[in-house]
C-alpha cells in the first residue's frame, strides 16, 4: 500500500513539472553576454541583458572588455552564451564567400556556416552596421549587419530565448543606435536602454 501510494506521488510530481516548465523555461537561471569595451557594444549588450530579464525573469550578466573574437571564443567554450557579431566577420571565415553585397544572402550563408560548423545560431538582425570604432570612418565597406548569436544548447535550456532577442529584429538603426549613445552621455546605459524599451512598448 504504502509503495502504491508513493508511486502515484511521483507520478502527481512528474505532472506538475510537465505543466509547469513551459511558463518558467527561463526564470531563475542565469546567462552570460560578453561585449567589447566599444560604446555600441556596451550599450547593445546592456538593452539584450535588460529585455531578457523583464520578459523573463532570467538574471543576465555581462562580461566586458573583449574583443568580438575573444567573445565568439568564450561562447565555443560554454564560457559566455550570447555575443554580438557582424556578417562581415562572420564571412570572413568562410573560404571562397569573398564580398556579397546582398545583406540578405550574406546573411543566409552566414548563419547556415556557423550553424553546421559550429552549432552556433546567428539570430534576426538588429537593424545597424557595425561594428562603431572610435577614431575610424565606419562607411559601408567596413561595416555590416549587427547580430546576436547563441548557441544550439542554450536554446536548449532556454526555449523561448529565440523568440525574445529575435523582437529585438530590425528595431535599432544606425540613426536610433546614434540617438541612444547620445544619451549615454547624460545618462547611465541602464536608464537609456530601459527607457528605450519601455518607449518600443517591448517592456
């Protein structure tokens, strides 16, 4: 009798987790972005970090001072689990990909290479070039499509993480990213992103 009752316990036990996991896939654990030590980096890094945490309860830090390389190294090496990369960077990893001026196709063979190569996911752009360097002319040539990219086993345990960063698609251009590092210098970054989130209605 008592083994029987104990087993339907289990199985109650069993149950709630099931329908419970869903709403909670992300509350209570913890993710890691790393940046560089540019402005836009910070400042990009800070508005994911923030967005994440309000429309999930997740508790995100931030690793900076790195370079985009030292980044992607730290998320192969589960040390971090989103960064910010550039099609342009990404392309230049490819043998033979050269200059596609088509972001769109750039874009495609781009996340399809990391993908199988790596298991890395290249998720929907952000809207503005870069990356911004201080003291070089940032034209066309030099810049490309920003991305956010994560990892197949972070998605893993995040099952929603996809489709929040990916509302952030296409919501920052060069002239809103140009406007928000504007701020930052009357403001703290957590201000400026928050109060760009609430203005989006995204929070």
């Amino acid at each position: 009798m008592r083994r029987k009752i104990t087993f339907i316990l289990a199985g109650c036990i069993i149950l709630l987790q099931t329908f419970a996991a869903p709403g909670l896939s992300c509350v209570g654990r913890i993710l890691t972005v790393s940046v560089n030590d540019s402005i836009e980096q910070k400042l990009i890094g800070q508005l994911l970090a923030t967005y994440i945490t309000e429309r999930t309860g997740t508790t995100v830090n931030m690793v900076t001072g790195l370079d985009t390389r030292a980044s992607e190294e730290l998320i192969k090496q589960c040390k971090a689990d989103i960064f910010i990369n550039y099609i342009n960077v990404g392309l230049a990893d490819i043998d033979g990909a050269g200059t596609i001026e088509n972001d769109q196709e750039a874009y495609g063979l781009v996340k399809q290479y990391y993908d199988e190569k790596f298991e890395l996911v290249w998720l929907r752009p952000l809207g503005y070039k870069g990356p911004l360097l201080q003291g070089v002319e940032n034209t066309a040539e030099n810049t490309s499509l920003a991305i956010p990219v994560t990892t197949k086993e972070v998605l893993n345990r995040f099952p929603v993480l996809d489709r929040v960063i990916n509302k952030l698609g296409g919501r920052i251009d060069k002239r809103t990213l140009q406007q928000l590092i504007l701020e930052t210098e009357t403001k703290e970054i957590a201000v400026v992103v928050k109060e760009f989130l609430k203005d989006q209605n995204l929070i």
